[in-house]
C-alpha cells in the first residue's frame, strides 16, 4: 500500500509565533488532491513542511511506498516540489537547468540526457530547451517549474500554485499531463482558485482556522458546505434553477459565519 500521512504535525515560524496548524493527522493514499485555503491560511508553510524544506515544530510526515517506509534521501530521491515563486538560474539555458536539477536529484548521469529531452516534450517546451531561462516568458517558466519537478518520476509530488501564470489551454494540457504522469503517487496541489480545483482533482483538503479539514470530494464538501445554505437557497430560489459550484457553496459558507 502506498500512502502519505501527516503525524500529529504542528507548524509554526518562530518558536514564539502562535502555531498555525496545530496536531494535524492526516492520511492520503494514491491520487490528486487540491490543498484550498484564503490568503494567509497556510498553504505554501504546510507544502514546504511537507517538502522538507521547513521543518515541522513538531510530529513527522511519512510516507509509505507499496508498503516500505521512504525516508531521507531515499525520499527526496522520490519528492517533486514546485515552488510558487520561482528559483531559477536565469543565465542558464533551459536544457541545461534541467540537467543540473536532475544531478541534484541523483539521477544516474547515462539517463539524464534522455529524461531532460522527455520532460522538455512533455511541457510543451522543447522549441525552447536553448534559450535562456530570462527570456522565457512567465507561461514557460511555470511549465519549467514543473517539468523540474517531474525529472525523477515522482511519488509524492507538492506543488504550490502551479497553474499560475498559464492560459486555458496551457492549464488544460499541464492538469492533463500530470493526471498521466501521477500514476499511483501521491499529488497535492494548493490552490486559492477553487473553480480550478473543482474542475481537476479528486478529493480536496481545507486548510480553516488552524485545521486541515478533509479530504472530501468536491461533491461531499458541496454538501457538507451546503447544509444549511441550501435551505436558504431553496426559500430564496436561487439555487433551484441549477447545481451550484463548489466557489458559489464556498462563498455563501464564508459571508454567513461573516454576518
Ligand atoms: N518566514 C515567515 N516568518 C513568519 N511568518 C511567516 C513567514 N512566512 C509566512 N508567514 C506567515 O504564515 C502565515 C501563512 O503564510 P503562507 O504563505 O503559508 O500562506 P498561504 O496560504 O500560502 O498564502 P497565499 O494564498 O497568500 O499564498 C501567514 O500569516 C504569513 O504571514
């Protein structure tokens, strides 16, 4: 069994900063889920926890590939982590960014060349696998983020925000790569867009007050959501007419508890 599992995790910035999650237990088997939450609610800390990048104030994150425990570097071997902002080399070409990426990544050196060829296809980026990374534009740039990410065939694969900057079309062809791509891994992906997260993935967590709530499907935090809203919807008629998205059900939650 495959699984990623946060452990009575609790985060914070500063050893004198209130905690911003707080004895978090969570367990996620294979798929694609959406991590939602408001501006300021956590998303890119608890990604980079995840990540390893930050540590947690306490607990432990694990994760289990077909039953054996992945740790260290033997993790990192398995990790993809797109970042929101990004980090490149701008002087570098393309190519070559992702060829050192791949060194850091422990790639075994007689594959690189072919792994870089087939990521560079793979994102739409191969006409400019020599330019340098400044004069990519910011569409390209995020599609290299990821194809960065996805180098070492990841298992567990977080991603902040990773459709930001990127068309319709080029969302569309990104999301559907990396439904290919994720096969029986462990994908999560923030995203303050719920419109975007309904569309695409399977099951969604909430970061709220401190919680990570879920996961749920988008339909069952409809309904969870919806509760008592459609009541009101129903007597005010305007929900009857159609099914609302999981942002009108959202919405309606928020300015309620606001009032
Ligand atoms: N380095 C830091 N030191 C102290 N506090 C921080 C640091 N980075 C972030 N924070 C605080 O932690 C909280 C969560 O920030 P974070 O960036 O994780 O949220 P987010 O959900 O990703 O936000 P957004 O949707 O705006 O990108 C915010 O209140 C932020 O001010």
């Amino acid at each position: 069994m495959t699984r990623f599992e946060l452990c009575g995790v609790s985060v914070r910035h500063t050893a004198s900063a209130p905690w911003l999650f707080e004895d978090v237990e969570l367990a996620l088997s294979p798929g694609i889920y959406g991590l939602f939450g408001p501006n300021g609610s956590g998303k890119t800390t608890l990604l980079e926890c995840m990540a390893g990048i930050r540590p947690f104030g306490a607990g432990e994150a694990r994760f289990v590939l077909r039953d054996s425990p992945l740790a260290g570097k033997r993790l990192r071997e398995r990790l993809g982590y797109v970042s929101q902002q990004f980090a490149f080399y701008e002087e570098m070409r393309a190519d070559r960014y992702l060829t050192y990426v791949a060194g850091m990544k422990l790639i075994p050196s007689h594959l690189i060349a072919d792994r870089v060829t087939e990521v560079l296809e793979s994102f739409g980026l191969a006409d400019y696998r020599k330019f340098r990374i400044r004069s990519l534009s910011t569409g390209q740039r995020r599609r290299l983020s990821i194809a960065q990410a996805m180098l070492n065939d990841p298992h567990l694969l977080l991603m902040d925000e990773p459709l930001e900057g990127l068309d319709t079309e080029e969302r569309a062809n990104v999301m559907e790569r990396l439904l290919e791509l994720a096969g029986d891994g462990v994908v999560i992906m923030a995203s303050h867009i719920l419109t975007e997260i309904e569309h695409w993935v399977e099951q969604v967590l909430f970061l709220s007050d401190g919680r990570v709530e879920g996961p749920k499907t988008p339909r069952q935090w409809k309904s969870a959501l919806l509760h008592e809203d459609v009541l009101d919807g129903a007597a005010s008629g305007s929900w009857s007419e159609w099914e609302p998205t999981l942002e009108d059900v959202y919405l309606a939650q928020m300015r309620r508890r606001r009032r």
